[in-house]
C-alpha cells in the first residue's frame, strides 16, 4: 500500500482544517502578516511549512 502525497500547499479551507480553526480566523491571519501565502492564479495557498511554523510560533508563545 503506497503512502498518499501530501500537498505542499493547502487551500485557506483546508488550512483552517489542519489548524483546528476557522477560516476567518485564516483569512484574518493572512491579513494581519501571521500567516503567509501566495496566490497561484486565482487560489489562495498557504505553504505546509507556514502552518507548521504558525504553530511552533503558537508553541512558543504559551510557554511564555
């Protein structure tokens, strides 16, 4: 059985899947610089390494 190919972008939708959140809060973290994305024509994507640092960042913050 083969390993499914994980994208190295998701969608602001499915961003918000992976992270637990809504994707207002998406769209409003992208607005505000927290995460970063790009469009490629029309779509919006946020790189997998981004959530993973949005994470971290999150990680790192409440051990404040």
């Amino acid at each position: 059985m083969e390993n499914p190919i994980e994208p190295l972008a998701y969608s602001p939708d499915r961003a918000a899947q992976r992270l637990g959140i809504s994707t207002r809060a998406v769209y409003t973290h992208i607005a505000t610089g927290e995460l970063r994305s790009f469009k490629d024509g029309k779509r919006r994507l946020i790189p997998d390494t981004e959530l993973q640092r949005y994470v971290q960042r999150k990680m790192d913050e409440s051990n404040r």
